[in-house]
C-alpha cells in the first residue's frame, strides 16, 4: 500500500531551540494517525512542515506522493487543516 504521508530526517530549529528533531513517518494511506506531546514539543511545526508552510532546515517530507515543498494546488485542495 501506498503513504499519505512520508519524512525522512525532518529537523528545524528556531534560534537555538530544536523543535523538530530527525522526524522519521511513514503513514500508509487510509491510516489515521494522532500526534501527541507536551506543548512546545514540535507538533504544529511539524505539520506545517508537510504542508508546506514552513520550509524544513533538513530532511525530506513526502505528501501524497509529492514533496511537501512543491504541493499542486489539486492535491492541497485534498488536505484539511
């Protein structure tokens, strides 16, 4: 079965402060997953890293089998957030 959703060493930081830290997901399609931690633990930032909203400092993310960074408009119409 295909992922919805792929990451491979997704890291950023703010400042000094890491908020995501080597990200490694694999969603396979018709999954649902949850996200959970402690607030400050990198959840949105994660997210939107997936998205495209914010550009990660390393690694790759995969959505739908398109990078993150270069969503077509079709497949974004697809997504909720």
């Amino acid at each position: 079965m295909p992922n919805a959703i792929v990451t491979g060493q997704l890291r950023k930081h703010y400042g000094e402060k890491r908020v995501v830290d080597s990200l490694n997901l694999r969603v396979p399609r018709g999954s649902v997953y949850g996200l959970l931690g402690r607030n400050g633990a990198g959840k949105s930032t994660a997210i939107k890293m997936l998205l495209g909203m914010v550009r990660p400092d390393y690694g790759e993310a995969e959505l739908l089998g398109e990078p993150a960074a270069q969503l077509r408009p079709k497949t974004r119409a697809r997504i909720a957030y």
